[in-house]
C-alpha cells in the first residue's frame, strides 16, 4: 500500500509538471505575438511621422487612420508662418512651410473676393456717371491710384459697381488689404467732391485749369469783392504785410486788379506771407485757401501761379470755387487785422451771401 501511494504520488507531481509547461507555452506565445504586433505597429508609425511632411492632404495617424487635414483660416495660417520664421519648422503643424505659403496666396489671391477689403466711395448713383466714373478709376493716368500711392499702398485695386436700388448703384472699391482709418477718410472726403464740375475729368488724370462757362459774367463779381477786400487790407494790414520789402521799396503784396488770374495770383501771394509772417492765424483755413489739385478739382488759389496748360491735376475754375474763396479770405482777415476793419469785412461777406441768395 505505500508503494502504491507513492506511485500515485509520482503521477500526480508528473501532471502538474506537464500542465506547467503547457501553460509556459502558451505565455510564451502570447508574448511573442504581442511583440510580433507591437513591431508592425512601429513600422506602420514611421511611415505616417514622414507623411506629415508631404503635401499630400491625407494625414495617417500612428495606428494607420486616414483623415484629412483640417482646413486653417487666415489667422491661423498668419500664426504659423510667423512661428516658422522666428522659430523654425515645428512637429506640431500638419502642413509644411510651403503648403502654408500657397494658402496665404490664396487668401490675398484678388479673385477671392471674400478676403477683400471694400470701401465704399460713392452710393445713389446714376448708371450713366457711375459708368463714367469707373472708367476713369481704370485709366491709365488716374488721380485714384496716384492717391493710393500717396499712401503708400502698393497692391492692386478694384473698382466696381453694385446696383443698389431701382436705376441707383454704388461705386465700391476692393483692396487686398486694409487702409488706416485717416486715409480712408481722406479718400471718401475726396469723393464727395464727385459734384464738383470737371470731377470726372480730374479723376481720370486730366491736367491744367480752365474757367467754368460765363466766367464773364460771375467773374466781374468776384474781381470786385476782391478788390474791395484788397481796400481794406490796405487800409489796415500791418506794413510786414502789406509789402512785400517793408525797408526797401514798398511794393504792395496785393493790387487791385481787373483780370481775375492776377487778382488770385496777388491774394495767393498775401495769403502765402500771412502763413510765415502772422503765426497765430488759423492753420485749418490757410491750408484750405492755399490746397492744391490733388484732393480735387475746385483748388482755389493754387492754379493762379501757373499757366493753363501745365502738368498739375485739373483745377476747373467755377463761381461756387471763387465764392468760397471770398469767404475763407475774410474769416482769416477777421483774425490778422485790427478790430477796426471787422465791419467793414462783414459788409463784403454780405453782399457776398445776398448774391448767393439770388
């Protein structure tokens, strides 16, 4: 009976034995198909860590999914760029440098009007000068684009025209970018001279000055008032004022004149020694009564000192340009002469307004 035992005994140890190794197994090949996967693994990732480089637009993540490249906006695009050039390239980003610069051009392209800057110059227009307008925004010689290169704006423009209304249209303009707040106003101050007469012409680079039709008749007003303008300048201005060498030989600055071209080339000349010899008068209005052609065609002294055929943007000389131009010489002569002459001054002015109510 103990042999027996023993013999059962040996079995039993035999059979745990042989279930050990079994189980061995099966660990061990578990293990090495574990590894086997976790290698087709990595080799499925390095690949992908490569494509992210590619300028294909499908992107492969590490367990070997398809997606496609999320799209950027400007912004985001602006971000990366500016990360690359300070920074270098970064792992980070699923584009490369190249692919980030064609979505930029894509973004400024002038095709794309959703990324386009619009201005808005003029709305409740009609067709027929609307039209008229645009073709001279597209002229070869055009105060729009030398005023946009005033700004220094380099880029490429758009002028169009958009139906508003029943036979109404705006003139919109297109940048592929932005103009600073003054420039804008400028722009649009500009424009609101479009009833000016000759703005059209002035806008498509037409050149030199020439009286608006009856010259004659409004003319002869506007020479007396200036005249009498000069009386009273005479009458009170200071000497530094008044001549032009105060120690030497008086030669007055301003003269009574019968032909209006001298008599504004002579109040050009006052209001000029005005600026540098009285520095407390008005800036705002000198640069008005002394502003050229460049921001329109109603200058209102600047044309006198040249002849009518010259290289200067059109000035179109009218009796609403003269008018003003009484108005603003006697607003600045309220401030430069004695308290003396103001009655005298407001006289002028009214018989200046009863005329405009005529």
């Amino acid at each position: 009976s103990t042999k027996w035992t023993l013999v059962q005994q040996s079995k039993k140890k035999l059979s745990v034995s042989a279930l050990m190794n079994v189980a061995s197994k099966n660990v061990l090949r578990t293990s090495l198909h574990v590894i086997k996967n976790a290698t087709k693994s990595h080799q499925r990732s390095v690949p992908a860590l490569q494509y992210n480089s590619s300028s294909n637009k499908t992107h492969y993540t590490g367990t070997g999914t398809r997606y496609k490249k999320p799209p950027l906006s400007e912004k985001e695009v602006d971000n990366y760029l500016f990360r690359a050039s300070k920074f270098g390239v970064s792992n980070d980003t699923l584009y490369s440098v190249d692919e980030l610069k064609a979505m930029k051009r894509r973004f400024t392209n002038h095709d794309g009007s959703s990324h386009l800057h619009v201005l808005v110059l003029l709305s409740n227009l009609e067709l027929d000068y609307a039209k008229l307008l645009q073709e001279a925004c597209n002229s070869t010689s055009n105060m729009l684009r030398k005023t946009l290169q005033a700004f220094k704006y380099p880029d490429s423009y758009t002028v169009k025209l958009e139906r508003s209304g029943k036979n109404v249209y705006t003139l919109v303009l297109q940048l592929s970018r932005q103009l600073d707040r003054y420039h804008e106003m400028k722009l649009k101050d500009i424009f609101l001279k479009y009833k000016c007469e000759g703005f059209a012409k002035w806008l498509g680079g037409m050149t030199g000055w020439y009286y608006s039709p009856g010259v004659n008749e409004w003319g002869k007003f506007i020479i007396a008032r200036l005249n009498d303008l000069q009386s009273v300048v005479k009458t009170y201005a200071p000497p530094e004022l008044l001549y032009c060498f105060p120690g030497e030989s008086k030669t007055l600055v301003w003269c009574k004149r019968q032909d209006l071209w001298r008599c504004v080339i002579d109040v050009r000349f006052f209001v000029e020694r005005a600026k540098k010899k009285l520095l407390g008068t008005s800036s705002a209005r000198r640069l008005k009564l002394l502003q050229n052609s460049d921001d329109g065609p109603d200058s209102l002294v600047h044309w006198a000192h040249h002849d009518p055929q010259n290289n200067y943007p059109l000035t179109v000389v009218t009796e609403v340009s003269m008018k003003r131009l009484v108005e603003l010489l006697v607003e600045l002569l309220l401030q430069v002469l004695p308290h003396d002459a103001e009655e005298k001054l407001n006289g002028i002015l009214a018989t200046l307004v009863r005329k405009k109510k005529q």
